[in-house]
C-alpha cells in the first residue's frame, strides 16, 4: 500500500480532487476555496486537528496560483478556523452546534415586554384614505422646503457629515422655543428642549428618565397605542384610565390604590376621542401629581390644528413648577418620513437629565434639522400652518355632512374641534376590526376604535377617520363603501 503525501487523507481528498469554477460570471478562485474550506470546517468534513496540505501542494493540484492559497489561509487563520504552525496548518478546535435532526433546545423566544405589544395594523405604505394622523401631503410646499435644505447644505459644508449635538441643533432648539412661546404659551429655555427622532422616541425617553421598572403608568383609555408601547417597552405596570367628554377622568381610589410614576395624556385633542381635557381637570392633575411625585407626558401630537379659536394654551406653561413633560411632532405639521419631535424637559430636571440624553441620543439629522430651523424662522413653517388649518376646517366640515348622508347605518360622531379626525362609534352589531380589515380591501384605512381600549369589556368599538390626507371629493363614494361594508358584516 503506497502512503499518502503529508496532509492527505480521507477527510481532505475533496480539497484536491474537486475542481474550482473558472467562469467569468461567477466567484473568484480565492473566494470559492475560502468558502470550502470554511464550510468543511464547520460542517465537520475537516474535523479539530485535520492537518491541511501545504500552500504549494494545494496550489498545484487546484491549478491556481500559490498566493491564492496562501491568502486564503491567512484570512482562515484570522477568523480562528485554522491554526499555522512549524509542523503543519491544523484545524481549530470549535464549538459548533449540534447536526441536523439532533434534538437541540430551542432559542430563547422575545422579551415577555415585547410579546405585550400590540401591532396596530399594517405600515410603512402609502397612506389610503381616512388614514388617521397623515397630514395633506400633497399640499405641502415642497418648493420652500427645498430651498431651506440647499441652502443648509451649500452652506453648511462637511462639517454637518459628522454627529450633532446629541439633544439636538441649537438653531432648531431655539426656533422651536420661539414657536411654543407665540402659539402654545410655553415658558421654557432652550436647555429644556430636547430634538428627538419622533415623538416616539421623545415617549421612551420620558419613561427612561424618571421611572423603573415595575412602576405604574396610566394612559388614557381608549388612548394613543404608541403611549401604551413606549410604557409596555420600559417594564412598566400600565393601569387604563376611562375618558369621558372632558378628557382623562380620575377618581379619588385611583390615587389611594394604584398612584401613578407617570401619566400620559394628549390634553388638547385626546386621541381617539377628540376630547379636550377642562382646566379644572388639569390644574387637578397637576396638583395631585405634585402631591404624590408623579410626572406627566403632554402629548400635544395636533394641537397646532384648532378648528375653532386659537390654540390651546399647554399644561407645562399652566402653572410654575408643573411636573409636565411636552412632547411635540413635526410629523403631522410637516410630514411623517422627516422624523424629528420635541421634548420639554421639565426645569427641574435639566441639570440631572442632560447627561442622561447625552449618552441615550446621537445627534442625527442634521441638515433636515438646520433646514426645519430656517423653514420655522423664515415665516414658512407658519404660513404653512395656517394653510393647513383653513384645509382642515374646510375638510372636517365637509365630512360630517357627507357622513349624514352617505353613512346610513346607525353611528354617533365624536370629536372634531381640532386636528385630522374624527371618531364614528357603532353598535355592537358591526365589529370594527372584521370592518377595518374590509376596508383596506377597498382602499381605505380607517382605525378600529376597540384596538386603542386595553379595558376589557368597556365596549369602545368604532373607526378613527382620518381626513387630513383625503380630498373632500372622495368622501361620498368610500362612505357609501364603508357603509355597504357595514350592513355586510352586521
């Protein structure tokens, strides 16, 4: 029997025998080995001390060039498959799972938080109408906007490539505090303001500043699901608080039995119901907050859209000294994919929080942040305000008629003194989610009011109808769908 040459043997004949693909089109030669051997590697065909043959023996029974080889070892080497030394090239010794068919424990599934969380419905598309909280996109000044970004950029140079300040632009910050002391009688400073991705991430912050896990939240319910989410996220003990026609409604037991870390409400435009919460409410809110050290996040998503009068006045600036957290949005004033919000900080807490955003942020956005600040102060951002409230009264009113007409099954209209919705509640005979999935079919995208509630039993069932993103002249045919939908499904 004639021996075998130095590193050959049963498990390494393949490197040697099997050829390497020479088409144009397909790997390199040095990729395709580096592939094989690693596969062999680590699916046993090489197994913990196979020696490998020499550079210059694979090299010439592979026909390629011994450099090829060589490089592919030394890339094996750096990654740890193999290990070079004087008396040969060895493979490592790895720990690798177990074959296939063998009986294997499976991998640990998500977070017990994140199997809380309830999807909403689909996303990311364009919006079909009655989406609720999508503005008038195709009224948006495209052209004003442009110019703000071009002249950040002509001007701004490679400097804006690198990371902001992590709470955000200070020209952004201050435009911000200008528009939030004229329009919503803040009184704040730019050190209060923090630029955030959203007000999505402005909600995870709040909760990652002054709460722990375990602590309780209430949100108002039905409320906004991104609270509920941004609560669900942080461990947090979410306790729904019902909303009547003056917005959040607390009782005396609520406070006795389960206070509040937190509480998150939308006291100018409560979402879904279009409630405004009353000034004794708030200042009753605030004073109860203040005696048992909670804090309270001001979602104020479409407060800009008033329908009648002028913007309402915010809780932050209510009183001094209020333990209120404001989150705003760019989102629905300018456009969802802009992706910047507002946080104000409460005063007391900007000394201890700055550090704390600090790390948690990263300062993105720059140049649509530097853009937004000159939109702000060049008057656009107003003037397109104004627009967008003329559009939107103008819409709103044109779709409550429409819904007396064209909507003939039993339902009761809600909300509708500001922003871009309104809620339609109906009878139990028409469940809203089997509705709102038949609606999509039919390009629409009304929200089932019962997804919004976390109470059980407490009977909200209805559609969000969104008209900010809908001409007046689709509302008469898609009624008369929902409504032929309705009768279908009752």
């Amino acid at each position: 029997m004639e021996p075998r040459e130095e590193g050959r043997g049963p498990q390494s004949d393949f490197l040697l025998q099997e050829p390497l693909s020479r088409e144009r089109a397909g790997d390199s030669l040095q990729k395709q080995l580096l592939h094989r051997l690693r596969s062999a590697v680590l699916d046993g065909r090489l197994p913990a001390g196979s020696r490998l043959p020499g550079s210059r023996a694979l090299a010439e029974s592979l026909g390629v060039s011994r450099n090829t080889v060589t490089l592919v070892y030394e890339v094996l080497s750096t990654e740890g498959y193999i290990e070079p030394s004087r008396q040969g090239t060895r493979v490592a010794a790895l720990a690798r799972p177990e074959p296939a068919g063998h009986p294997r424990p499976a991998p640990a599934g998500l977070a017990r938080r994140a199997g809380r969380i309830r999807r909403s419905g689909p996303g990311g598309e364009a919006a079909p109408a009655f989406a609720p909280g999508v503005p008038a996109l195709a009224r948006f000044p495209l052209a004003a906007w442009r110019r703000s970004l071009d002249r950040v950029l002509r001007h701004g140079g490679t400097e804006l490539l690198s990371y902001g300040p992590p709470r955000g632009e200070l020209a952004l910050r201050t435009a911000v505090l200008h528009h939030l002391a004229l329009a919503r009688g803040m009184r704040c400073t730019p050190e209060q303001i923090v630029i955030t991705e959203g007000a999505q991430e402005a909600l995870a912050l709040c909760v990652r500043l002054v709460t722990d896990p375990g602590d309780t939240a209430w949100v108002e319910d039905p409320g906004y699901r991104g609270a509920q989410t941004a609560l669900t996220c942080g461990d947090l003990t979410v306790v729904p608080v019902p909303v009547d026609g003056e917005g959040l409604r607390t009782t005396a037991s609520d406070w006795a039995d389960r206070p509040p870390r937190l509480v998150c409400t939308s006291p100018a435009h409560q979402y879904p119901t279009g409630a405004v919460l009353t000034a004794s409410r708030r200042l009753d809110l605030i004073e109860k907050c203040l005696l048992h050290g909670a804090w309270i996040v001001e979602d104020d998503y479409d407060g800009e859209f008033r329908h009648s009068g002028e913007p309402l006045a915010c809780m932050q600036g209510l009183t001094p000294g209020a333990p209120v957290f404001y989150v705003g949005t760019f989102s629905k004033t300018m456009f969802p994919s802009l992706r910047l919000g507002f946080l104000v900080l409460p005063e007391p807490l900007v000394g201890p929080a700055a550090p704390v955003a600090d790390e948690l942020l990263r300062g993105g956005h720059r140049n649509e942040q530097l853009a937004l600040a000159h939109f702000m102060e060049s008057g656009q951002y107003s003037r397109h305000l104004a627009r967008m409230r003329r559009l939107y009264r103008r819409r709103r009113d044109a779709l409550r008629p429409a819904l007396a007409e064209h909507f003939d099954v039993p339902h009761t209209v809600t909300g509708g003194d500001s922003g871009m919705h309104l809620t339609v509640r109906l009878p139990p005979t028409a469940p809203d989610q089997p509705l709102a999935r038949a609606a999509r079919r039919h390009g629409m995208a009304p929200r089932p009011l019962s997804q919004h509630s976390l109470l059980p039993g407490a009977g909200h069932n209805g559609l969000v109808l969104g008209y900010g993103n809908t001409p007046e002249s689709a509302f008469a045919p898609k009624l008369r769908q929902l409504a032929k939908l309705v009768r279908e499904l009752s």
